[in-house]
C-alpha cells in the first residue's frame, strides 16, 4: 500500500513537523492513523495515509454511502432532515455572496447532486464534479445533471465561474496545492470560493479529542482552523470575506462522537454537546464544529 506522505506545510511551506494525536478509523478500517502538526503554522494532517490510487478502500462502507442514500437510523433521519434545510441555507449564502439571484456555478466533489440540482432549481447554470462512479450516476438518473470526473476541473475555461463551492471537500484531496491554483483560474476575477471545512479548534473537537468524528482519518487528509485557512486562501490569491457557522454539524459531530466512544445515551450526550458547541459558535463563528470561509478572487 502506497503511503501519502507530506513534505511541506501546503499552507506555510515548513517541513518540519511533530506529533499531534493518534486517531482511529472508527468508520471503516479500524485502522490507527497518525495526526501531525506543523511547526510553522500549526497546520494538521494525516501523516499516514493512503495515495489516491489506494485510498479508495477507506471509503467502501455501507455507512458511509448511507450518509448520502439512506434515512436508516436516528443520527441519518436527522441528518437527512437537516440536509434539506442546509440546502436552502447554501443556496441563499451563495446568492447573498455572489450578489447574484442566478449565475454560473461549479460545485466540486458534488457528489450524487442535491447541491446542484437546488441550484439548477432556482435559475443557475451549474457544473460539477465527483470522485464516485456510483455519485454521479446518482446524480444523472435523480436529477439529470451531468456531473463530470474531478480531472475536469483542469479543463475548464479560465474565469468560467461566479462561484464555487467545496462543501466538506477540501480537506479529502491530495493534490491541495494543483487543485488550489485550478479553483483560482477557473473563477472570474471578483468570483467567490466557498469552502466548507471542519473546525479542530471547535468546542466538540476540544471536548471529543481523539474521538472527534470529524477528524475521520484517513479519509481527511487536511485539518483546518481559521488561523490557516485565511493565509492559505491569500497564497492563491484569494481574501477571506466572511465565516459562517454551520451550526447543525455540531450536532451530527457530537452525537457521531458519543457512538465512536460507544456512549450510553450516546443521542442525548450528543444533543447536550452539540447544543453547547452550538453555543460557543454563536459568539464566535470560529468556534463551530465546521465553518464555512468565503473567499473572493
Ligand atoms: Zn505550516
């Protein structure tokens, strides 16, 4: 099995690391993965995980396709409910960005399509693209949308885009640094980079240490705070405009938390955990389980 390995902090360059916390694959392999730090700006990623070419097994789980297909369950039927509701919330965040009511918009790592399709649904034109076969066929028999493979991303047009959006993305591809530079290019200039990542410095994190489920090694390669995030987006020549809180994540975390750490009452725990995380980010967005960064080009 291939290792991916690190040389230099995509965000600051330095190559010197150290050991952060040991995590494990509570979702498919069991597996003990390795968190590190950067010595230079605090960054965190997983040291050993897989290369792309061998990754692909860490994501083969009933659960994990059933976080997207199925309402099998309390935590999904609740993530299925509020899914719906963020969907609108994304939409309405891209348009109140943008200052557009309709305009063209690529998502990436699109996944089977919802995103998408609410977009097409009130009047933009919209393009994307997906990892999974299985996704994107999803995709083009629920909604029609033709979703393309992620190389695609290198051939669009320059300044093709008013917006785009990696909602839970970024922190799962390889190649930070090439598909970085692409998301710039194929943006036009004053168009908007919306990325949502999950938030280590958050309050559920902090609580949930090794257990945090949004650590989810190794299929997060990345580990982002919003100290990183805004010199990371200004490297590519991007400005950091707005953070927003996702506030149900703290939620979902929490109680996928409390079922990591085979909690009794592991709903209640969760709901009492997210809620206070919940809390904390209602006085600093910063402070979510997962924050969302729009940066203008
Ligand atoms: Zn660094």
């Amino acid at each position: 099995m291939a290792l991916f390995t690190v040389e230099k902090c995509p965000v600051c360059g330095n190559g010197h690391f150290k050991p952060f916390m040991s995590c494990t694959d509570y979702f498919v392999s069991h597996e003990v993965f390795e968190i590190q730090e950067c010595r230079g700006c605090g960054f965190k990623f997983t040291a050993n995980a897989k290369d792309e070419q061998h990754i692909g097994k860490y994501y083969q789980s009933e659960e994990y396709i059933s976080h997207s297909n199925t309402s099998k369950g309390l935590v999904n039927f609740v993530y299925h409910r509020v899914r719906n509701y963020m969907l609108g919330q994304k939409r309405r965040l891209v348009e109140s960005s943008t200052g557009l009511k309709s305009g063209i918009l690529l998502d990436v790592g699109a996944g089977t399509g919802f995103f998408l399709d609410e977009m097409k649904r009130h009047g933009w034109q919209v393009s994307g693209t997906e990892k999974s076969v299985d996704a994107r066929i999803f995709a083009r028999q629920e909604f029609g949308i033709e979703v393309a493979e992620p190389g695609q991303l290198f051939r669009f047009e320059k300044d093709s885009f008013d917006a785009v959006t990696l909602w839970h993305v970024l922190e799962h591809i390889h190649q930070l640094n090439e598909n970085m530079k692409a998301l710039s290019r194929v943006l036009k200039p004053g168009g908007m980079l919306i990325i949502a990542v999950p938030n280590y410095t958050s309050y559920d994190a902090l609580h949930y240490k090794e257990f945090w489920a949004a650590w989810d090694v190794p299929r997060h390669l990345w580990h982002f705070g919003p100290e990183q995030i805004k010199p990371f987006g200004e490297k590519y020549g991007f400005r950091l405009n707005s953070i927003h809180a996702m506030p149900f994540d703290s939620f979902y975390v929490s109680m996928l938390s409390e079922k990591y750490k085979k909690s009794k009452l592991a709903f209640l725990k969760g709901v009492v955990h997210g809620k206070i995380s919940w809390l904390n980010s209602l006085m600093n967005k910063g402070k979510c389980s997962s924050v969302i960064y729009v940066f203008e080009k």
